[in-house]
C-alpha cells in the first residue's frame, strides 16, 4: 500500500470516528433559549405574549401531556394531546419541547407509544419543528406515579424509545431526572426488593443520601439523544429553607450542576455534569426547570428582584458559566407562579421574570449582554388556519406531505430553513465545510480503484489506538 493507499484508508477510518463522536442530534453552535409558559385558567399566558413581552422570540417553548392521554375538558381545558397550536400562533419557528408524565407505568401500551410517535411525527414532519420530547422526568421522586421504579422505569423508557423513533426518527428523545441533591428525599419506605437491589448502590442494605440518584435509572446511551436536569431555587435540599425570600449565592448553579452543597461545600459524590454531559461527547445537556422563587406571601427577607436577578445573573446571564459547561444547549426558563404544600401550609412561589417592568427591564438589560450565546427563534409565515383553544393535534402526517423550503426572515439576515433543523445548521458546520469538500473529493475519486483495499476494522483499531 503507497503513501496515497494509506492516507485515503486513514482517512476513511478517521471520518467514521468523527462521525461517530460528532454533535447530538439538533445540537447548534450556540444555546437554545427555551420558557416555559402557563397557559391554564387563571394565567393564561402563550408563547406569543411572552415574546411580545420579552421583545425576544424564545427558540425553544414548553407544552405537556399525560400518558394514556386523558379526555379533553372544555370546561376547565385539562387533558388531550398537548397544544402545539399555541407555538405555531407565534410565527417563529421555535422548537417544541414536550414533556410527557405516564401514569403507572404498567398501563401503558404499546398503542399509547404508537400514539405517541404519530404525534411527534405530526410535529416534525407536518408542521416542520424541531421536537425535544421529555418522557417520564424527575423518575427518582414518588411524586410520579412511575417514580422510583428503575427496572420497570428503563423497561418502559427503551420501549418508548425504541416506538418513537420507529415512528419520527428526528425526535430529540430527553431523559431529565430531578437534580440529586438530598435524594432519596426522605421517601424510603416499601421498596420493592428488585428495585432496591438496583438502588442502594452504596450496598449498604437501605437507600439513603450515599446512593446514586441518576444512574438506576439511565436507560443507557443508546435509548438517550439528550441529557437534562432539574434546577429551581428553592432546591430539593434542605440548606435552603424553601419558605422565606432569600438570593443564592454566587455560583450556585455551578455548584448544582457538579454535586457540591454551596453552603457547607460538601461534595455529594455525584457530578451531574461530569458524568453524563463532559464525558459523553455525542450527548448535548439542557436545563429542564431552571428558575428561583419568590414567596409573594412571606414577609421579609430579600426583594423578588434581588432573588430573581441573583438566580439570572448566575446561571443564564453569566459568560463565566457559559464557558465553563459549554455541553449545556438548551436553557429552558420557569415563567410560572404555582401553590406548592411539600413542607407544610400551601405556598405561593412565584418563578417569572416577565411579570413586573422592573424585573423585566433589569432582565432584558443582562441578557442583551450574552444575546449572541443564545438562539433566537426566527419569523415564518403562516400559511394554514391555525386553532386558539381545545385539544392540541394528535392526528398522523400523510405520507405524501412534502416539506416546502421556508425563508425564514430576521433581523439580521434572512435565511432559507428546511426540514428538521430548527436554523438549518448543525454543529461546527462552517468550520467542516472545506474539509468534508476535500475528503469527499478524494474518496470519491481514489477509493473507487480497484487496487485500493482498505481494513478499516484493523486500521480504526490502530486511529482510535
């Protein structure tokens, strides 16, 4: 074999390595800005309102749903499939982020997962969105009726995986457990003997704090396209008294993320970020929940925008951050206000940053500062007649649908999308577009010789070596 031989059979080997370790699925340059919205009686808040608000348009935007999906209520608007349709009324191309919460996982079916799949597909193909779907999160807590059950949990999540992407392949399929700090949180009686063989880690013979609280219930890299986690102030961890109005300190999310407690700098032994978005370069990571609560109710302690503008300021707004988790690629905001009872009388915690001009012109102002880290979602037109209210779509993609080239226009530049990619650029593209220009060029023209013969199994073996 001359020089020649072996620099084209090189190369071979060296372009199936790199593709193997190339961008997650959806995963851009930069990072996805995602809200969550509360569209429910008494808020009714949309995808549209909080762009106008913002003055921004949010890439990436929050729906959800129960499985077996329960009947429509026109009265109270609970059940049926997710509304999509609130998305599509923004005139952006923003990216769908669909949590899904099972009930016990041995009602579900396979018919639920097919269901399930032909909705996505709807997504995606009819509709031209990028789609992250969020199944079963938070599974360490019995909060979930699915919640700390490992076995049946990873049983179900690689039927789920294994049905969808038979169905809508351009899924982004998100597995997002509850952050670990304090788990098992204090829920540890009646364990099953089977899941507690997988659960106590530690093989101390009990679940405690010293167990894992992520890798039970992974269901392994190749039922994960993405890695998520949860991250509200107050946290599920009680150095934080979850009652009364106080701001993190400086580098919490940080802290968070790696498994250290902020305030007695106690390592958990569990890095979150370490384990499962450093070390698996084919995986990207998001935040799922991310906000700090004020306790509208709660006399005293700290204004709700010194808690809120700590909470931006650290983990949304801060380069320093930014730089330091750069597999983190889709933020995703907890524009909400709810009425939680977990640790005694109900309580009033209040997430928005959009909700008082002071608190929004102090957040626009921080955030125009780091614009260019983010992805914003561009402007498209509207072509069909799209619903307001009821029950989303659920209805499956006719085969014959083509996808039609959409300019998309902005205020930067226009730009020509098509289908699935959110802006129609994929990781690093810019960068690789010579090259793969080049190599493709060269393989096609010297490989096609008959005296070239490459062993790619021996000669990756000796790149990957």
């Amino acid at each position: 074999m001359d020089l020649l031989q072996l620099l084209v059979c090189l190369s071979l080997a060296l372009a199936a390595h790199v593709h193997a370790a190339g961008p997650a699925l959806g995963e851009l340059d930069q990072i996805y800005f995602g809200v969550w919205v509360d569209p429910d009686l008494g808020f009714q808040d949309t995808p549209t309102l909080f762009n106008s608000r913002l003055q921004r348009n949010a890439s990436v935007f929050h729906i959800a749903q129960r499985m077996p999906l329960l009947p429509y209520n026109y009265t109270t608007g609970v059940g049926g499939p997710a509304p999509e349709y609130l998305i599509e009324n923004t005139a952006t191309d923003a990216a769908v982020f669909l949590t899904v919460y099972p009930a016990a996982l041995n009602t579900i079916s396979d018919a639920d997962y097919t269901i399930l799949g032909t909705q996505l597909l709807a997504y995606t193909k009819d509709f031209n969105r990028t789609v992250f779907l969020r199944w079963a999160p938070e599974m360490q807590g019995r909060w979930n009726e699915y919640g700390q059950q490992p076995v049946a949990f990873v049983q179900a999540w690689q039927a789920m995986y294994k049905a969808v992407k038979a169905i809508a392949p351009e899924t982004i399929v998100v597995w997002a457990p509850n952050l670990g700090h304090d788990y098992p949180y204090g829920q540890t009686a009646n364990i099953d003997p089977t899941d507690m063989a997988v659960l106590d880690t530690n093989q101390n013979g009990r679940l405690d704090k010293g167990d894992d609280p992520y890798t039970p219930y992974y269901p392994g890299d190749d039922y994960v396209d993405w890695i998520g986690i949860s991250t509200l102030l107050p946290p599920d961890f009680k150095q934080f008294s979850r009652n009364i109005n106080a701001a993190q300190p400086a580098g919490f999310c940080a802290d968070i993320l790696t498994g250290i407690e902020t305030q007695t700098r106690a390592n958990t032994g569990f890095d979150w970020y370490n384990q499962f978005c450093a070390s698996k370069p084919t995986k990207a990571c998001l935040i799922a929940e991310s906000g700090a609560a004020y306790h509208p109710d709660v006399p005293g302690g700290a204004s709700e925008l010194a808690i809120k503008q700590a909470w931006w300021q650290d983990c949304i707004t801060n380069t320093t951050f930014l730089q330091a988790y750069p597999r983190i690629k889709l933020h995703m905001h907890f524009e909400f206000q709810k009425v939680e009872a977990d640790i005694g009388p109900p309580d009033v915690r209040d997430y928005r940053l959009t909700n008082t001009t002071e608190i929004l012109t102090a957040f626009q102002t921080d955030l125009n500062t780091v614009q260019n880290n983010y992805l914003w979602a561009q402007y498209r037109p509207i072509t069909r007649p799209i619903q307001v209210n009821g029950p989303g779509v659920s209805a499956p993609a006719t085969s014959s649908f083509s996808v039609p080239t959409l300019v998309l226009q902005t205020a930067r530049n226009p730009h020509v999308s098509g289908l699935p990619t959110l802006f129609g650029v994929k990781r690093h593209s810019g960068r690789r577009s010579s090259w793969d220009a080049f190599w493709s060029h060269v393989l096609e023209r010297y490989t096609m010789r008959p005296m070239i013969s490459c062993n790619l199994e021996r000669i990756g073996g000796l790149a990957a070596g």
